[in-house]
C-alpha cells in the first residue's frame, strides 16, 4: 500500500514538474522546432484541398468535428449528441426523435472515440461511429451527407467508454462498458459489488448494403471495469480485446482500491465463437430497453423505437468466448498493429509497454495452458503471452498507433511526449514532447490493416500558455507530426471543439468523390413538404396549425398568414425549393422555442410555435442566401382566442 502511494506522489510531482517546466519554459521549447519548412508542410494554398480528412471527438460537447490535415483547418461540426442550434439538431421536429433514449429526451453526451467503416480490413470513408459516454449510445454518420443518421442506445451499460471500435469488414462496431453495474438494474447494497456486478460488451452489427445497425448480443462479464477495445484484423481477425481495470472488483475510492493487483487483464473475445453460441440459441433473452432511432434521408424525419430485450451470452457457460490475458498495472489503450499479431497494453502506472501476441495466445489456448480463472473464464500466463516489452519508453502510456512500416507510437500522458518504437525489436527510436499531456494520438487509417503514415496528430489534454488568453478556460489543442523520416517533427498546433479524445482520419479522396450535393426535390417524402407555391397551404386541425411553407430565392410562401390565435400550437413545415449546390435557408419566429431552421436545397423541416400574444408577427430567413437576402421575410398575424 504504501509503495503504492509512494507511485502516485511520483507520478503527480512528475506531472507538476513537466507542467510547470513547460510554462516557465522559453518560446525555443515551447515551439519545439519549429522552422519555415515545417510551415510549408502544412500550409495548403487558398483555393486547395487538404490531403487528408481527420473526424475529431468533441468530448463533452457531444459532437464530431471535421478538419482538414495537414492544414488545421475545421470545417464543420457535425451534431451528433448534442443539441445544434446552427444545424436545429435536436431542435427541430425532424430530429428530436435522436436524441430520445429509454431515459426520455436526452439532448447531451460526451464523445470520446470515433472510428470509419472498413472493408477488407481498410478505412472504406463509408461511415464513421462514435459513442456516447454518459448515456450510452453508438452513433453513425454518413459520410456522403456527413449527418448522423442512425443512433443505437446500448442497454445493461454505464459509462460507454471502450467504444466505438469497428471490425475488419465492418462486420460489427463494438461498445464496452466501463462501470460495472447490476444486470439487470435492481436496488441493492454498493458494499455487495464484487460477484454481483456485471460488465455487459456489446456487438452491434452493420448491414453491409444500407449499414443499418442491430444489436446483435452482449457478453456478461466479471465485474471489471472496461477501459478501451481494438479489433484484431489479419490474422487476429474473429477476435476483439478489451483492456481491463479495478480488476480488483473495488466500488469506493478506486485510485487506491483499483491500482491494488500487479496485473489487470486483456479480455480476448471470440466473437466468431459468440456467433455460433447465437446460432446455437445458448444465449438467455432478458429484458432490456433501448432506443433506436433512424433518421431517414428521404422523409429528412427521424424515428424512434423501443426495443424491449437482448441476447445475453455467459462467458463460463461458453467455453472457448473469453480468455483473459495478465497485463501490467491498469492498462487503458489497447491497440492491435496492423498485421493482427501484436496487441498493445498501455498500462497507465507501469514502467513498461507490454506486447502480447496473437499467435502465442493461441498456442497457449490450443496446448492448454491456463493458469487460473475468474468467475469461469480461464486466465493465460502471462509469459506465455508475451510477445514483447518495450523497457521504461516514458511515464503514463495511454494510446499507440502504427505507421504500417514496422513502428508504434505511443504517448505518454505523464511525461507528455510522443514516442516512437519499433515492433518486434521494442526499441525506442525517437520521443518529441507534446504541449501539454497528450491523451490519444491518430494516424488516418492508423486503426486498419493499412494506416497512411505521413502525420501523426497529438491531441492533448492542456494547453496552457500555447494560444492567446481566453480567460480561465483554455482551449483544448492537437499537434501536427511529420513521421515519413526516422525522427518525428512537430509541424503545427491547432485548437479543438471540446475535448478532443480521440480522432479518426482518411484520404481526402476516398469521401470527396462520394460527397452529396444536393437533396432532390422530387425525392422528397417528408409528410408535410410542399414541393411547390400552388402546395403551400394552412391547415387547422383543432387547436394545431399547419403551415405548409416553401421558400426560394427570395420570398416565403404563403409570407402573410392570418387566422392564428393565442393558444394555438403552431407548425411551420418549409421546404426549399431551392436546387442549386449550397443556397440553404434560414427561418424562426419570435419567441419559437426553437433554435433557427436551417434547410438545404430539397429538404423540409419543421419548428413548432406557441404564440402567446396579439399582434402581427415578422419571421426573416436568417440564412445570408441572395443580395435581396433583407427582402425575405413575412409576417403572422395572432387574434385573440
Ligand atoms: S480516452 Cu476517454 S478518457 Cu484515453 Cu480514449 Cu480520454
Ligand atoms: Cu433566404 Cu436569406
């Protein structure tokens, strides 16, 4: 115990040493090395395109932001978890029903890992998943429209952090949860956690023609916490790795309590194995409820449904579904280089980064060498295991990616560096600091069987005083590597939306050939869209009225619309007939409780308006559309009751 707390006053005097150095430092440390040819490296002419796309995590504003590397540049702020009053995500009628859940309409997340469908084992820039952390959810968006359009609520799970990780064909994007919680949820006392808590790993399938996901079933597992997961691929493919912590079963103060056991464990999940336990219906069905909400793109309308149970599958009645594999000291990344053969443990409190390896695990298995087991599922040797250990590379490893030419990097949180290695040989070929404690690293197509290893992007926990003042709040930052040499060179600083956790990254060119430009007007199936000025109409049905609205360059229509009364529930459904590439249109209506309307050309959406006085109302388009842009307004006029 008290070696224990002997590490944790090391580890924090490091990290004040390292923050505080790095504050007092002068501008030569501070800008690393920066020089002129670092800043053509990523200086993309005006008029140019990126090379490449990086989908960044908002962290706790719940979205998904799109920049451009090597440039820096942000484009756009995908809505995802969060309500957008931009984009009316959330707002609207059409997409409130995302963000509904079993717990009602929960219009915030925290998003922490994004990751893009593949085919064959390579980023495809089909869609790219993400998860919801606090009410646990996997959301997926399209990336011809880049908008979400499916999101999947995951029951049984609390805390969906080792998510959302996607298999080699796209076959499933998987959600782990980090705390263990009873399952199914009942009233009983903290103190009985260890045997009575459950961690539920979910496997949500993805059609291959329409990308729909289903959730498939769930593994019951000890009462672990279950930090971060990677797929194998290659030869490790049918095979998907959690890492675990507070293995020790704790439930109050875990920084002690959890960091107890000198080894935590890599959960390995058959999941080729799970699917013929499926099909061989040795799974028990228990009741569940779960939102499931699909925004269609055709109807631009959003649905929600509840699902009422899901398959469970019990480790120890499933022989050969889990082996867990010994790993130093809470290991939180968990990543599989792109052969499929090494598994990567980055225990946070350990001195060394351990490798495992697939095809040693796997002799082990077939020759039987367990030693031991918990709650039925069988324990291997560590020894048996290793493939590897790269000796004291840095403080705090979390994360590691590979460039596809034989090295690893890795970062460091504590020590606040990025550091390379070589598989195989485990030695550290070259470390570059990071402003300040770096969390994840990305390299685009790091996570496949085939990463572009030009630029790794750091993304860091502080920034302190790398950007001009914005009060007590700083940004959040990422960092620019070059790695085609031997030696990293830092290019470029760029700030961030939120939190950046984690990114995920490809070819400009894979996604740009596919992107949208325009919703057709004759494909519209929204209910209320009138495709025309001879459609518009106003509806009463009782005390609702429907508006059916169109706008077009520069005027609504109908724009006077009389007959409204206090008390009335008002919907404004609008179509733009607009079918020009990027002639969007703004609408809202004093005291709306609504954010503003922002509809593309051929689509429809619908705010709602509750008038509370008499008196004739103006509405505007709030979208700079035309030079008669000022002209495109209307008027409501409200009468007593
Ligand atoms: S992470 Cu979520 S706590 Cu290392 Cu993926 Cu930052
Ligand atoms: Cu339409 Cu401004």
């Amino acid at each position: 115990m008290k070696k224990l707390f002997n590490l944790f006053f090391y580890l924090t005097t490091i990290t004040l040493i390292v923050t505080s150095c790095s504050k007092t430092d002068s501008s030569s440390k501070r800008s690393g090395a920066l020089n002129s040819s670092a800043a053509e490296k990523v200086y993309v002419a005006p008029g140019e395109h990126d090379e490449f796309y990086a989908f960044i995590s908002g962290g706790f504003s719940g979205q998904l932001s799109v920049y451009g590397l090597p440039s820096g540049r942000l484009f756009k702020v995908i809505p995802v978890f969060s309500q957008d009053a931009e984009k009316a995500w959330g707002y609207n009628e059409e997409t409130k029903p995302m963000l509904n859940t079993s717990y009602g309409f929960i219009p915030w997340d925290d998003s922490h890992h994004p990751d893009i469908s593949q085919t064959a084992g390579e980023i495809d820039g089909r869609y790219v998943f993400i998860n919801a952390n606090n009410t646990p959810r996997i959301a997926k968006i399209d990336l011809t429209t880049f908008e979400t359009t499916e999101i999947i609520e995951i029951p049984n799970s609390a805390g969906n952090h080792s998510s959302s990780f996607v298999t080699e064909n796209s076959e499933y994007v998987v959600a782990g949860t980090r705390f263990s919680v009873p399952v199914p949820q009942k009233d009983i006392s903290i103190k009985e956690y260890k045997g009575n808590f459950k961690g539920a790993l979910s496997f949500i399938s993805i059609a291959p023609e329409d990308g729909a996901m289903n959730l498939e079933f769930q593994i019951l597992m000890p009462g672990f916490n279950y930090d971060l997961s990677h797929p194998g691929r290659g030869k490790s493919h049918g095979w998907f790795f959690f890492t675990t912590y507070n293995t020790e079963e704790a439930n109050t103060l875990l920084e002690v309590n959890a960091s107890q056991n000198d080894k935590d464990f890599i959960a390995a999940i058959n999941w080729k194995k799970a699917e013929e336990y499926i099909k061989a219906g040795k799974f028990k069905t228990m009741p569940a409820n779960y939102a499931h909400n699909v925004y269609d793109e055709h109807t631009h309308t959003a649905t929600s449904t509840m699902k009422k149970e899901v398959k469970i599958l019990d480790p120890a009645e499933c022989p050969g579904l889990v082996y867990l594999l010994p790993t130093p000291k809470s290991p939180h990344g968990c990543d599989v280089d792109p052969s499929g053969e090494y598994i990567v443990g980055n225990g946070k409190l350990s001195a060394n980064l351990t490798v495992h390896s697939f095809t040693k695990m796997l002799s082990a298995i077939e020759n039987n060498k367990i030693d031991g087991e918990a709650y039925g599922i069988p324990i291997l040797k560590f020894e048996d295991v290793l493939a590897g250990v790269v000796e004291q590379p840095g403080l705090g490893p979390l994360h590691t990616e590979f460039d596809g030419k034989g090295n690893a990097y890795t970062t460091f949180f504590i020590s606040s560096e990025v550091v390379k290695w070589k598989l195989e040989t485990w030695e550290v070929i070259d470390r570059k600091p990071t402003y300040y404690s770096v969390g994840h690293l990305m390299i685009p197509g790091g996570n496949s069987a085939k990463p572009f290893g030009k630029y790794v992007l750091a993304m860091n926990k502080i920034t302190k005083d790398r950007y001009l003042p914005t009060g007590p709040e700083v940004t959040q930052s990422a960092q620019l590597y070059d790695i085609t040499g031997e030696k990293m060179e830092l290019l470029l600083d760029f700030p961030t939306i939120g939190e950046p956790h984690y990114a995920a990254g490809c070819p400009a060119d894979l996604i740009k050939s596919k992107s949208k430009k325009i919703y057709k007007l004759e494909e519209n199936k929204h209910k209320y869209a009138a495709k025309s000025d001879e459609d518009t109409k106003v509806v009463r049905e009782g005390n609702e009225v429907h508006i059916y609205m169109t706008m077009i360059r520069s005027h609504f229509s109908p724009d006077n619309i009389e007959g409204i009364k206090v008390g009335d529930k008002v919907y404004f459904h609008v179509t733009n007939l607009e079918q020009d590439y990027d002639v969007p249109h703004g609408v809202s209506m004093i005291g709306a409780n609504t954010s503003e309307l922002l509809i593309m050309p051929g689509q429809t959406e619908t705010f709602v308006w509750h008038p509370k006085q008499v008196g004739v109302w103006p509405f505007y388009c709030t979208d700079f559309c035309s030079a008669l842009h000022q002209e495109m307004q209307g008027y409501v006029r409200v009468s007593p009751k």
